[in-house]
C-alpha cells in the first residue's frame, strides 16, 4: 500500500501594492462624494427656513474694500418677501428672468442665444437665471471653472427642489447686491430712497433692479441716462406681466 503523500500547501497569492491603494483611493472617494451629498442637502434644508445673513461673495466684496483702503461696511437688512412690496419681486423676474415661474432652474433658450453671441466673438453675455444666481452667490465662490459650473448646476436643482420658487426668490432679495457694498432690496430702499422695501414704489423698485447687472458702475440713488432709460423698460415689462406673474410661485 502506497504510503499518503503530504501535498504541499497552495500558495498565497497576494494583491499587488498598487491593487490595495487603488481600492482605498476609491473609497475615499466614494465617502468624500456620499458626504458631501448628505452634507449638501443638510445645509440646503437648514437654510429654507434660516435667513441668509451673509454669503461668500459679502465676504469677499468685505475683503476687497479693505484691501484698497475703503470702508468695508457691509449694508444688508434681511426682510421676508411678505414684508415687501410686491413691486420688488416683480422688479426683478421683469428685469432678470420672466421664465423664473415655470423653469426648472435653467432657462435652455437663453441660454442657446448666449452661447451664439458669445461664439461670435462679442461681449460675454451671461444666461444666468435667478436661480443659477442665487445658487452661485449663496454655496459658491466666484470665478469660471468647470468644476464651479457643474457644482452650480448642482445647487440650482437641490433649491428648486427642496426650497421652491418662493423661497428662492426671497433668498435673491435679500442677498444680491444693489448697490456698491449693499446687499438685498430692503438695504437699497433704506440707503436710496430712505424707506423699507415694504413702501417701494414700481419705479423705485425698477430702478434697483436697473442697476443689478452692475451694481457697483450703476447707482439707483443718482440713476445715469442709462440707469434711466432701462428702469423705464423694466416698468413697461412689469406692467405687460401683471402682479398675477408671481402671485402663485
């Protein structure tokens, strides 16, 4: 009888180094990603009930006045929309966004056109909605990258879904800047026309909403021909959409 021969044990093949380090970069990854997305929808959620005191371009506008030696005073007075004229909100979907009721945070024609004129080789001409705006302005930082745009499109679909329209719109209120340093429509009415938004009048709040693509060149209390002659427009617009535009946002 033949004699049990011991067979030798299988060897152990081990994961080149390379293998295990790629495997804990990808879930580091994965975790960086899922945190963030909780993260995200957390602080989204918080601020559809906090007010927004302060955003990262305040902070910035803040720095730069102190770097060139002026006065960094910042001038923000938050007010519920309910507080306000009903002539402000209005203002500003005549002005900067008359699709803002029915989007879904992006506006895909205006956005066509721009890329046209922009391809063509003339002035960059933005299509940013309000709620690309207030999606920039309130999460971001400023500046152009593709990463910034992707996380910008990003918000723009978390504040439409879990804010509303409503809110938005509050939230664009009270933090874009109408006036050097001046943050939000109650803030402008209270240093230009020396009352609260509640009071504004349909061309006081058309005239702040003339200067919002360039707030700092542009004053609404000592409005140019230009100022002028686009807060005449915005009125016009106003008047064409009717109060009923934004009644039921």
């Amino acid at each position: 009888m033949a004699p049990n021969r011991i067979r030798p044990a299988a060897a152990t093949v081990s994961k080149p180094a390379s293998d295990n380090w790629r495997t804990v970069v990808v879930r580091y990854v994965l975790k960086t990603i899922l945190y963030f997305l909780i993260g995200s929808v957390i602080w989204v959620t918080v601020l559809k009930f906090v007010p927004v005191w302060f955003t990262p371009y305040m902070i910035v506008r803040k720095f730069e006045a102190i770097s060139e030696g002026r006065s960094s005073k910042i001038y923000s007075d938050w007010a519920p929309m309910s507080k306000m004229s009903k002539e402000a909100p209005l203002s500003v979907v005549a002005s900067e966004d008359q699709l803002f009721p029915t989007h879904w945070g992006f506006d895909f024609k205006a956005m066509g056109n721009a890329f046209k004129h922009n391809f063509r080789g003339k002035k960059i001409r933005g299509a940013s909605t309000i709620s690309q705006q207030v999606a920039k302005n309130v999460f971001l930082w400023q500046g152009r990258s593709y990463i910034r745009k992707g996380l910008e499109v990003y918000f723009t679909l978390l504040i439409e879904l879990i804010w509303g329209k409503e809110r938005i719109l509050e939230v664009y209120l009270n933090i874009a800047e109408t006036g050097s340093m001046t943050f939000g429509y109650n803030a402008a009415a209270q240093r230009f026309f020396y009352k609260s938004a509640a009071s504004l009048t349909r061309n006081e709040a058309a005239r702040i909403a003339a200067v919002l693509p360039s707030p700092i060149r542009f004053s609404a209390k000592n409005p140019s021909a230009y100022v002028q002659r686009r807060t005449a427009q915005i009125a016009r617009q106003m008047r064409m959409l009717g109060r009923d535009h934004i009644l039921n946002l």
